[in-house]
C-alpha cells in the first residue's frame, strides 16, 4: 500500500516510473488477465476524499472511461491519496488482500459467506510532464464473483 505513495512521489522525478503509463488515449488495458473473464462494474459508491476530484472519464486513459469510477488530484499527492483510500474502505470492512505498485486488491466478506472484491489502480498520462501538479488518477471497479471462492488447480477433475 505505501509503494503507490513511493511510485507517486517517484513519479514526479524519474522517467522509470512504477505507477501504469500510456502515451496515446487509447492505449490498453492496465494489464492484461490471465484468462478472460467477466468485466467488473466501476465502484460508483466510492466517495470524494482529500484533494480527489471527480474525473468520470478516467482521463480517457486505459479504456477505463465507463469501466470505472475515477478520481483526479495532482500527481505528486496520488500515494497519499491512495492511502487515504485504503484506510477509509479498511474502515467498512474491507482488506487490501493483494497487488502490486500501481494496483490494490480490495475484499470483503459477506454475511452468507464469500467475499466482494475491488481493485484500485493509480496511473497517469505520460504523454505530458510527469511534474508534481500533473493530474494523476485513481480508477474503482468492482471484480465480479465470489473473490474467495476455491478455485480448482489447473488440471485437477472435480470429484
């Protein structure tokens, strides 16, 4: 969680950024799945926090446009916005259960068993500066199912 602080700060001064990149609007997806599967919805109950702005067009970066909620603030406060977010949705309940530098990994359990899932990814526009006050993102987005659902191995037959 506190590596989207360091890759935001980090982002501002070094051209080997960890935070996603694009340089044209319709560039792809963050990364690409493992397998195909169901497209998750944007997490459109996501409140306005700190400095966050609205931004329902993601930036028009990463086709994230109607396939999350997003948020703007300048680049150099992304992390610590970030965290912000992380402690509000620990405070609902949820656990950051994974990811990687640009990318948390929300769950949370429910009353009937399972889990709700969500991810957070920070990115920005490379196409610009990469300065403090350039407008970096938060993207939310639901991930379909049941997020703590065994999954069988691969290979293995059910019985």
């Amino acid at each position: 969680m506190k590596t989207l602080l360091i890759a935001a700060l980090a982002a501002a001064v070094s051209p080997t950024l960890t935070l996603a990149q694009t340089t044209a609007p319709a560039a792809p997806a963050l990364a690409a799945p493992a397998a195909p599967g169901p497209q998750g919805a944007p997490a459109a109950d996501t409140p306005l926090l700190g400095a966050a702005q609205l931004a329902p067009d993601c930036g028009n970066l990463h086709g994230l446009n109607g396939r999350a909620f997003c948020v703007t603030a300048p680049l150099a406060g992304v992390g610590a916005l970030a965290d912000t977010y992380i402690a509000h949705f620990e405070s609902q309940g949820w656990l950051a259960a994974g990811g990687d530098d640009n990318r948390v990994v929300l769950i949370k359990r429910k009353e009937g068993g399972g889990c709700d899932g969500m991810q957070m990814v920070a990115f920005y526009d490379t196409a610009g500066p990469a300065a403090p006050e350039s407008p970096g993102y938060l993207g939310f987005a639901t991930i379909p199912g049941d997020v703590c659902a065994v999954q069988p191995a691969s290979g293995a037959t059910p019985q």
